[in-house]
C-alpha cells in the first residue's frame, strides 16, 4: 500500500463514520410531503429543504419508482402515497409497544432491583401485558402477566386515568369507584380528581399501597405520537424496599426512560 493510501485511509479514520447525507435527505423529503397536506411542486420543496433542485428530483423519482410518491399528471406535482403506511401496519402488527419497552422495562428493573410491568386499558380496567423478573427474583413476574387490577388503584391505572375528562372520569367513578381493595385505596371523585391533577403536574404516579397492602409502586407514563398515555411502565417491590426515598432517588432515571420510550413510538415533546 503507498504512503498516499495509508494517509488517506488514516484521514478517514480520524473523521470518524462517513454519514449518508443521501438518506438525510430522502427522510427529510418524506416528511416534508408528509406534513404538507397537499401535492407540492419541486421548486418549492427544493426551495424549503435547500435542496439542489436537481438531486430532489433524481430522489424524488427513486421514491416514486419504489411506490412511496406519485406525481400529478396535469401539474407534476408530487404527493406521497399510501404505502407508507403499510410500513406503520407492519410496526403496529408486531405489538411494538410490548416490544420497544422489553430493554426499558429490563433497565428499571435493574436499577430498583425490583419487577417491573408494561400495563395498558382495556375495558376501564389496567391489564398487565409485559414484565421483567427483579435481578434478585424475589417477585416473580409471570404472576403479573394477563393480571387485571383497578385503575384508581394502581400507579400505571391512574395515570391512564389522566386521559380522561371529566364526564369519562364520572362515569369510570360510577361503575369501578366502589373497588376498595385495601383501607388506602381511593374511594370518591373528589379524591381521584385531586389526585389525577398531581399526578399531571409532578410526571409520574405512585400507588401507595392501595392495591395490595405491604406493597408500594411508582409508575411513568408511556406516550404515542398524539401525545396520549397509552400505557404505564411500573416498578412494584415491598413497601420496606420501595420507600418514598429510593423512588424519589432514581426518579431521573424513571424520567429518562418515559422520555426515550415514548420517542420511540412517535412522542415529540412540545415546547
């Protein structure tokens, strides 16, 4: 190998990994004809992106070739098709909420050293549809799969619960409110509107031995991309173990994960 080559191979090494603007760009033209509601011109789709009127068309036409864009015959304006969406279905198929939170609801459970749930709504009740042992093993999860539980009673319940308005909310009080599974269980609307408005404010929610007696859980709110909770991911450990001051601790934590699992199903925080 020359001298030139190894200095090249080296400057290239040094620069770290080579990025595909290429694909930056198809990306960034996806979204653009996403989001625009309309067929749009090329001039003014280059325009926007600061794209080379040129190489926008050389990419708008590989995507129309794939079946992703169609261009009007009449205008020769371009808009994107429905088959994108085939790529949502096949995501949405494979249940990608169990999916995407399997490494996060592993992380926490780590971190508390406790077991931790994936719990969704069906039917105004929480059901339990993903879980992951402690490190220790002392609670085992599969007790906890299929499981169904009050939602005004448990972390990731009431969080769910902090969809509703205020007519849903009266009627969920009016056909499950009566479940008082243990002395410090919610019992009014009152106190579960009080409640749900904390829950809002602080981000989290936690279940103070209110569904099982010597057991206490803290639950972060998983979102999609309407911004709506769609699911709870929980910690729940023995009240010696889950004190107030170990939650509070790995809070940051709980944050991070309810931030970065969401992303991953569309959520886009607003300013």
């Amino acid at each position: 190998m020359s001298d030139n080559s190894i200095a090249s191979k080296a400057s290239r090494t040094a620069r770290g990994p080579q990025f595909n603007f290429s694909t930056d760009k198809v990306l960034a033209i996806l979204e653009y004809l996403a989001n625009a509601g309309e067929p749009v011109r090329l001039q003014d789709l280059s325009a926007d992106l600061r794209i080379n009127g040129s190489t926008a068309s050389r990419f708008l036409k590989s995507l129309e070739k794939n079946g992703y864009v169609q261009q009007e015959e009449g205008t020769k304006r371009y808009w994107l098709t429905m088959k994108i969406c085939a790529l949502s279905h096949h995501l949405l198929s494979r249940n990608n909420i169990v999916f995407y939170a399997a490494p996060f609801l592993k992380r926490l459970s780590d971190t508390f050293r406790e077991v931790t749930c994936l719990s969704v709504e069906q039917d105004m009740t929480v059901i339990y549809v993903a879980t992951h042992d402690g490190p220790d093993h002392m609670l085992k999860s599969f007790s906890f799969i299929g499981k169904q539980a009050p939602m005004h009673c448990t972390g990731s319940g009431k969080l769910l619960l902090s969809n509703y308005n205020d007519g849903r909310l009266a009627e969920y009080v009016r056909l499950k409110g009566h479940i008082k599974p243990t002395e410090n269980s919610i019992s009014t609307h009152n106190e579960l509107r009080e409640e749900l408005e904390k829950i809002t404010r602080q981000g989290y929610s936690i279940d103070n031995e209110e569904c099982e007696m010597g057991m206490r859980c803290v639950a972060i709110p998983v979102r999609d991309y309407t911004g709506a909770i769609i699911a709870g991911l929980s910690v729940t450990g023995p009240a010696v173990r889950m004190t107030f001051e170990k939650i509070h601790q790995n809070l940051p934590e709980m944050f991070a994960v309810s931030r970065q699992l969401s992303a991953l199903l569309g959520y886009e925080p607003r300013e």
